[in-house]
C-alpha cells in the first residue's frame, strides 16, 4: 500500500512513499494520474476544484484552495489555505463505548503512594526559586547536589572537549577521534529517589500581578504533583510571588497536603553562604526521610496520562496518534484519565469535539477559552492559521487545520468529561481537555500542572524535549526518524505506514509500555538524558 485515503468524502489522498509524476493510480474506479512528484507524507487532488473550494481530509474540511487545481496534483501552500467551518454546540453527539479492556482488567503498575490516594510513576525532589533572583543560588545547589548524591549525568562531552584539547597539543587528527560512551561511577545514595529537580524560571516578580499569581498556581501544581516527594523553595522576600502566596496556593490545591516543605528567604537568611548551607542541611534531612517510600502496587485507573505531539508531519495524524489515541481509549475504559491539550492545535477539530461534550458548560467553557485565545493571538498579528512550523509543512502538513485534526486524535475517541484551565487540576476521570498553548515545552508544563503522571509524547521529525517531574515517552511515526535519531525516540510506530500492524496492536503495545515506564522498568529517553524542560506560560506583559 503506497497511498491512503483517509475518509470516503476525501478530496485528497495521502502518499505513504516517494511517488513519481505520471504514476497512474486507479482509486474507486477511477484513473488518477499523478502531474506532479508527490513525496511520502504530503497529498494531491483526487477531483479538479475551482478557486475557493474545501477541501477535506479526515472528513472533515482542511482548507480551501487559494487557485484551481487539477486531479493529481499536488497540494501545497500554493494552492491551499487554512480555512475551518463554524462551530457550536449542539448537543451529546457520540455514540462511544468503552474498548474491551478485559486483558488489561487485573493489570498494575509500581508506584508511589501518596497520603491523598493518588499515585506517583516517580518519586522526584523538587527545589524552586519563587523569583529569577534565586535562579543563581540554585544553580550553586545544583552543583553541589548532583555529583555528590549520583545524579550527575556522564560527563561524556568534557571527556571528548578534553580529547581535543590533548589532540591539539600533540599535534593528531582531531577528526579521527570520537565520543565515547561512558557511565557514571556514581551511585544513587538515595535509592527510591527518581531525580532531584530544580525549576528555575524568569518570573516572580517584574511581570503583571496576574503572571505572579498564575506562576504561584504552577508552581504549587508541581509541588503537589503525585510524582513529587517534597520541595525546597527558595525565595528573595520582596517579590511579587511572595512565600506565603505560594504556600496559600498549595494549600488551596489540596486542603490535606502534608508533603516535607524547606523555606528559606534570603533577604531574612542574610548571608548567601548561610542560606545555601541551610538549604542543603535542611534538604539533606528531608531526603532520608522521604527515602523510605518504595514502589507498591496500583490499579491502572491510578494512571494519568497526558498526550503531546510536537515536530509532527504528515504521517502524525495516520500512525502515531490515532495509536496514542486508542492506548487513550483503553485507559479511559480501565476508568483512568486522559489529558489532551494544545488548543491552537485543535482548530477545525472543535465541532468533533463539541460533539463529543455531554455538558452545555463544559462545551461553553471550551468555546470561550478557543475565542479568547484566538482573539489574544490576532490582537498579536498572529492566529491559529499560523501555527504550522516550516517543519511541519515540509513534512506535509499545510494547513493548521490539517495539522490539527491529525493532532486531535491523540486524544482517542471517548466523550471529553471536563475543559481545565491552565494549571487547574484533574477533578473527574475520563478525557479531560486542557487549555495550553501549541509550544511544545509550554504544553507539557502545562500538562503535568494538571495533573499527567505519565507522557506520551508523538513526532514526525524529532524532538529533544522532556519534563523534569513526569517521565515523557517518545512515540515515532515513522520508521526512518526511530532508525536515524535512536537516542530520543522510545517507541515506534511505523509499523501501521507498512501495513504490517493496525492502529489496534499499536495501542496496546503502547499501552504495555507505558506501565513499565510507569513501574519504573524501562526508563524513557528523555529521562535518561535529563530532558529537564520546564517553561511557564506567560501570558501578560513586563512592567
């Protein structure tokens, strides 16, 4: 199968390999020969379609055509343009059923228990600085921690710099030399503590009011994520998210939080080197403790998980989403919940799913949220319809529409129970949406704000990227990327673009691994490699 056509009312066709200009394809009985090169991921015309009309792709419209064009041809940002319907709600429209799920029913994963009932696919220390300020004493304790407690990553890079150097001296080929894998002779001290984690960040204080009090709810998420053992904070004392707001915050997230917290001020403290010395001796204490905490096991209906595409292509919306979609699906029946975000990554997706909302509140909610942000990005010079990256349409994806209706299906088919603000938390099972923006690393801080214990991370082109709390699996959808970038990308899907597994045996494969991540037994990539990403939303303007 070298061409799919994704849909019956499709007036495109999607290549699944490099075709040739006059390849001649019969399709439904009827002969379509190809005008142009047509390469793997992009599409061509199944009909000739005259200035202004839709096309229609998944079944629903992608575009419409910024010049007529002819059967064969191809499609591109010369002929097409982004372009959506109306939407609006209309009512419960789905006819969903939970998957059987009966092989995974008397399943678990190895997790951390928390005093509140939710369950950790990690156990993580977090420290935080409340302002920029503290980034640099931070950073002083990250130094000093990580080495000395086995958290330090090989130092495979200053070997080779060192290499060079030598190479250098004594006058050898610099070009004959590479980098040696290495492992470090550290390890761990505390052995049921996953990572020590430091979220530094550019906010605090400068920014609006409302940029402290939205970092204040982040940050607070994070502290009470079930994946976090405890936090030491670190603030100036006369910021704008001053310490007690944060504590507030907490607090006011959940009411019976009684995880180890280690404050200290600065500005009270006095001296930098009393502070730090402090903070180290006070965290030290607090890492014995929460050491004692292993892995027990745990119902899959504990699992959270979150759902992300980032550098997708034209293949995304064919292999590795729609199978992210359905290992959704089954946890969604095992009666778990699902985190799907993105919202300019969900133009043109938004009447499917209006349709999938079985609350007037919930679909009220959506459609204020998609306005307001729609609205911000105009006010900018920008919009949704900008959102393709040039990766993007490179690979195939031309319209933001096209893009989005691909990236949609990451979140499965099962009715959407809840619409969730930027950092507010899970409060029902199910498929949940959250509000955040298309950015990769924004996405998934926001993401894990609300709650994703696990990530599921989809790409067509490769992207280095992970999160410092929640362990973030990358999903391929295309054997070439998982075959030329091996050291980020987890798991593959290409299987479903040759044809030789369905979506189904994906999902579930995706699925099997996402427990042993979850209980610890295989460490993702972007794990291994310290992809520490943490990047808030800012939203307002520096003062």
């Amino acid at each position: 199968m070298n061409i799919i056509k994704l849909d019956a009312i499709d007036n495109i066709i999607v290549a699944l390999e490099d075709l040739n200009q006059q390849d001649t394809f019969n399709y439904n009985q009827e002969e379509i020969v190809l005008k142009d090169e047509i390469p793997a991921k992009h599409k061509f015309f199944t009909e000739d379609l005259n200035k202004g009309d839709n096309i229609l792709m998944y079944g629903v419209k992608v575009g419409q055509t910024s010049k007529n064009v002819y059967k064969g041809q191809r499609m591109s940002t010369e002929n097409s343009i982004h372009a959506t319907d109306k939407y609006q709600y209309n009512g419960f429209k789905s006819n969903w059923s939970p998957i059987d799920v009966s092989k995974f029913n008397n399943r678990v994963f190895y997790g951390y228990h928390r005093e509140d009932g939710r369950v950790g696919t990690a156990n993580y220390w977090l420290f935080i600085p409340t302002v920029f300020c503290e980034n640099r004493n931070i950073e002083v304790i990250k130094e000093a921690l990580l080495e000395n407690l086995g958290y330090a990553k090989p130092q495979i890079y200053q070997d080779y710099v060192k290499s060079l150097v030598q190479a250098y001296e004594s006058q050898t080929d610099i070009e004959t030399l590479n980098l040696s894998p290495t492992t470090s002779n550290n390890s761990r001290v505390f052995k049921q503590i996953d990572g020590i984690k430091f979220l530094t960040h550019q906010g605090g204080c400068g920014g609006t009011r409302q940029d402290a009090v939205s970092l204040g709810k982040l940050l607070a998420s994070y502290i009470d994520h079930p994946n976090v053992a405890g936090a030491s904070i670190l603030g100036l004392g006369c910021e704008n998210l001053q310490m007690d707001n944060l504590l507030t915050e907490i607090k006011r997230r959940n009411p019976n939080f009684s995880k180890p917290i280690i404050q200290l001020e600065q500005q009270k403290v006095g001296k930098e080197s009393d502070l730090i010395q402090n903070c180290l001796q006070e965290t030290f204490k607090a890492l014995v403790k929460v050491n004692k905490t292993e892995r027990k096991p745990a119902t899959l209906d504990k699992l959270v998980l979150g759902v992300k595409c980032g550098g997708s292509d034209g293949f995304s919306g064919i292999s590795a989403n729609p199978a992210v979609g359905y290992a959704a699906d089954l946890l969604v029946s095992l009666g778990s919940s699902v985190l799907l975000a993105e919202f300019p990554e969900l133009c043109g997706a938004e009447q499917q799913l209006l349709d999938r909302m079985k609350e007037q509140r919930h679909a009220d909610k959506f459609i204020a949220l998609m306005e307001k942000y729609s609205h911000s990005a105009e006010q900018a010079g920008s919009g949704f319809h900008m959102n393709p990256s040039p990766g993007n349409i490179r690979d195939g994806l031309i319209t933001d529409s096209m893009k989005s209706n691909g990236a949609a299906k990451k979140g499965g088919t099962s009715p959407i129970v809840d619409v969730l603000e930027y950092t507010e938390g899970i409060k029902h099972k199910g498929l949940n949406l959250v509000c955040t923006p298309g950015n990769d690393v924004e996405a998934t801080t926001g993401k894990v704000a609300s709650g994703a214990t696990i990530l599921l991370f989809t790409t067509g082109l490769g992207t280095p990227t992970g999160n410092p709390i929640c362990p973030t699996i990358k999903v391929a959808t295309n054997n070439q990327l998982a075959e030329r970038m091996p050291d980020i990308i987890d798991f593959n899907t290409g299987s479903i673009i040759d044809g030789s597994k369905s979506i189904e045996q994906v999902g579930e494969e995706i699925l099997e691994y996402c427990i042993k991540v979850a209980s610890g037994i295989i460490i993702p990539k972007a794990v291994q490699l310290q992809q520490d990403d943490f990047i808030p939303w800012k939203k307002g303007i520096s003062l």
